[in-house]
C-alpha cells in the first residue's frame, strides 16, 4: 500500500470518529436540555395550579361579598318600599277624610246659598219696594235721580279742586316770589361792578389847527390813504382842534383813531408812513383783542373755548350799548348767572358760558345781517361749543326757552343791564324811545292798547277783538314791524306781538 491509501483510509476514520463523537455529544447535550425543561414545566405546572387556587379563592370571597352586598341592597329596598306603601297608604286615608270633609263642606255651603239666594230675593222685593215708594213721593225715577245725583257730586268736587288748586297756586306764588326776591338780592349783592364811564371814542384830538392841512395833504392825498387803509371816514370840520371818525366797526375806529395819534405824534404824514402806521395799529389793536379775550374767560371761569371765539370775545371790548361796554355786561352777566345757578341748583358751568357768550354775535353784527341772539348761536355751534349753551345764547331774549339756564342767562342779563350806572342812556331818551314805539304800534286801525317792555326790545299790541280776527292779527305784526323798521333806530331787534282774545265776564251777587 501506498502512502496516498494510508492517508485516504486515515481522513475516513477521522471522519467515522468524529460523527460518532460528534451524534454522541448532541445525543448527551439534547438528554440533558431535555431534562431541565420536563423539570421546569413540571415547575411551571404547579405554578398554574397554586395561581388557579388562589384565584378560584379570590372569586369565591369576591362573589360571596358581591352576595351579601346584594342581599343587604335588596333588604333596604324592600324595606323602603314598605315604607312608601305605608305613606301611600296614610295619604290614601287624609284623601278620603279631605273628600268626605269637601262633600260635607259642600253640602253646608249648597245650603248656605239656598238660604243666601233666598235673603237676596227677598231683599230684592224689598228694594224694588221702596224705590217704587221714592219714585212715588219724589215723582222721578231711578235714573232721573242718580244723574241729579252724579251731576251734584261733579260740581262739588269740581269746585273743591278748584279752590285747593287756587290755594296751592297761590301758596306756590309766594313761596316762589320770596325765595326769587333772595337770590337776585343775593346775587346783585354779591356782584361789585364798576359804574359804565367808557364811551366810544369817535374823535382825535390836534395839536393845532395846523395839523388839519397836514393830515388832508397835497390834493387831499393823506386823508384818502387813510380812508383807504383803515375803512374809515375822516371828518374834519370847524371844530377846534379835533377831527371825527365815522363807521360802523368799532374795530375799523379804533385802528384809525391809534394810526392817527401816531402819526400826529411822528409828525411824518404821507401815504406809505400812514400805511405802516396803520398795519402797526392794526397789530396792536388784534394783540388787544386776543389779550382781551383771554382776560375775560380767565376772569369769569369759563374753559375750553375755541380759539376764534376767544377772538370775538376780545372784540366787544371795543363794542358799546346804550354807552355799557358789551365785553364788561358780558362779564357781569355770566357772574351773576353763575351765582343764580348755584343758588337754584342749576348747572353753574352751562349758565357762566351761555352769560359770558351770550352777547357774541354784537361782534358780528356789523358784517352779518340778522338778531345778534342768533348770530351768536351759529357761530358758537360751528365752533364746538355745548349745545346746552348754544341754547343759552340763541334764546336769551325769548319769552319761551327750553332750559333753567337759558332762563337764568336771560335774568342775569336783565339785571346787569338794568342796574344803577350800567348805561347812559337818560330817563328822557329812555321815554322816547319807549313812546316812539308805543306810538308806531298805535297808528293801526283796531287797536286798542299796546306796550313798550324789556328796555323797548318789545311791544305787545292789544287789539280790538271784534275787529281784528286772526289772519288780520298776523298781517298786523308784520306791518307793525315794517313801520317800526323805516321810522325808527334802534339797537339789537325788537319783538312784536299782537294779543287777540275774547272774554266773557259775570259777577254773582
């Protein structure tokens, strides 16, 4: 044998030895692994079994509990129910007791209506009775005698309303009367103003007659500068040592009195010195205004007012009625209101406003046509200022107005301008004035009285009835205020009304 055999034949016994060494290990390894997990299944198995006798314990306390649980519910709902049936039945027993003692009440009251049904017929024959009787003695019948009844009953009680109305009316007058006399005593009291002694100034005086020359110019030159820049007619006559200023704007005359003292002062007087001059004056006079203005709001108290009727306010500085300063009455008036608010217990702010704003539209009144009353409220309404005010203004020289304040504006304006000292106006002119007005109302046909009141801004025309009707009445007033218009000057408006009425009068004796 070769090499190469011997070593064939030894790899195929080392491979016989090694299968069999290796099936022989599997075959231990495989007896052993079995070993362990019939043990350990065997541990598994009494495992479950212990598990499944604890839990059929724990199922058997458990439903045994449940059971007593159950049957304890169940005792208590037996017993409750008994307990409802016993109460069911008690209340079974109070209803039929109640329904025996509703057939017995009901019995009794049958009864009772019997016998009431009975009262009343009888009571009815009775009545029926005697009212035949009354009918016989008094020869009217039922009705006949309840109208004269009724009809005495309404005169009493009408008549008994009547006097506690009159009583009361009159108790209400004098207690109305004592306490109005107080507050305006107290307010006139407490209000100290000066006494008028401004008057509008309408002329300048010269240092000489010479200065007449200086101020015409050559061809008249200088007073036609002037004339031109400042709006205003320059008369110059044979007084002494002065010259007039004529216009309507009291704002226009002031500027042209201050330009003319400058330059009378300066001693240079031609048309481009008298221009400066004037825009000068024109400067100072609208510092004066703003400041003005100022001053009279800080005065009285009044806040948050536009600008612009800050303005017009300053401007009545400058404006003056019957000789009373329109700026200073406006002042008084918006104190003295003020004061008559807080003694009614009105609203003080709206009442101090509409007195101090009341008399606006006099700044206006030379530039825009129209009552200074409405003029005022237009212009305060298109800058923002309260309605309530507004009011004030536009109605305090109506006789009907719609607001305490605007009433209490029209007192305090009545009192500051009838007071002592407040105008210049003379007894004398005050009586013409008044008669002047009397007389224009008298020349109509079918009047028969007629009145000057309010300081002449009224007259009130009493006419004939019977001839004069209503349409007529009408057509009156507005020829009344047509006459007054073209014959007569006068400040402001004047209102006119014409009273028409009837009246039938009887005296019991």
């Amino acid at each position: 044998m070769d090499i190469l055999t011997i070593a064939i034949i030894a790899v195929l016994i080392g491979l016989i030895v090694g299968v069999s060494g290796g099936y022989l290990g599997r075959r231990i390894v495989g007896g052993r692994q079995y070993a362990a997990a019939q043990s350990e299944a065997a541990h598994l198995l009494e495992e479950s079994r212990e598990q499944r006798r604890v839990i059929l314990l724990e199922a058997k306390e458990e439903s045994i509990k449940l059971r007593s649980d159950a049957e304890s519910d169940l005792r208590e709902r037996r017993s409750e129910v008994h307990r409802i049936e016993r109460r069911v039945a008690n209340r079974e027993e109070n209803v039929e007791r109640r329904a025996s003692n509703l057939e017995r009440r009901e019995r009794n009251l049958t009864q009772k209506e019997n016998a009431a049904e009975d009262i009343k017929a009888s009571l009815d024959e009775i009545r029926e009775q005697q009212l035949q009787q009354l009918e016989t003695i008094s020869n009217l019948s039922m009705d006949e005698a309840s109208e004269i009844v009724m009809h005495r009953a309404e005169e009493d009680m009408e008549h008994e309303v009547a006097v506690r109305y009159r009583d009361f009316e009159d108790r209400a007058k004098e207690e109305a009367d004592e306490k109005a006399r107080r507050i305006l005593a107290q307010s006139i009291h407490r209000l100290a103003s000066d006494v008028v002694s401004e008057v509008t100034v309408t002329t300048v005086p010269l240092p000489s007659d010479d200065m007449k020359g200086r101020l015409i110019g050559r061809e008249g030159r200088n007073i036609r500068a002037i004339e031109k820049s400042t709006g205003v007619d320059l008369i110059i006559d044979d007084t002494p040592e002065a010259v007039t200023l004529s216009c309507f704007d009291p704002i226009r005359r002031e500027v042209a009195r201050l330009s003319l003292s400058s330059l009378i002062a300066d001693g240079r007087i031609h048309p481009a010195r008298i221009e400066e001059m004037v825009a000068k004056a024109e400067k100072e006079v609208a510092d004066t205004i703003w400041k003005s203005g100022e001053q009279a709001v800080f005065d009285v108290g009044v806040r948050g007012l536009h600008p612009e009727v800050v303005k017009l306010l300053g401007r009545l500085k400058y404006r003056y009625s019957y000789g009373e300063n329109v700026l200073q009455h406006s002042m008084e008036v918006s104190q003295i209101a003020g004061m008559i608010a807080g003694e009614i217990g009105a609203d003080i702010k709206v009442a101090k406003a509409g007195g101090l704003l009341h008399d606006i539209g006099k700044a206006l009144t030379h530039e825009v046509e129209g009552p200074h009353a409405e003029i005022g409220a237009d212009v305060a309404e298109r800058h923002k200022v309260a309605k309530n005010v507004c009011t004030c203004i536009a109605e305090h020289h109506n006789d009907d107005m719609s607001s305490v304040e605007a009433f209490v504006v029209s007192a305090a304006d009545a009192i500051s301008a009838a007071r002592p000292g407040a105008r210049r106006d003379t007894v004398e002119n005050y009586i013409k004035r008044l008669e002047a007005l009397e007389e224009v109302a008298g020349q109509f046909d079918g009047v028969e009285k007629c009145f000057a009141i309010q300081a002449g801004r009224e007259v009130r025309v009493m006419v004939k009835p019977e001839r004069v009707d209503d349409a007529t009445a009408s057509k009156m007033a507005r020829d009344i205020v047509k006459k007054i218009e073209e014959t007569l000057a006068y400040p402001g408006q004047i209102k006119v009304t014409v009273i028409r009425e009837s009246r039938a009068v009887e005296f019991a004796r």
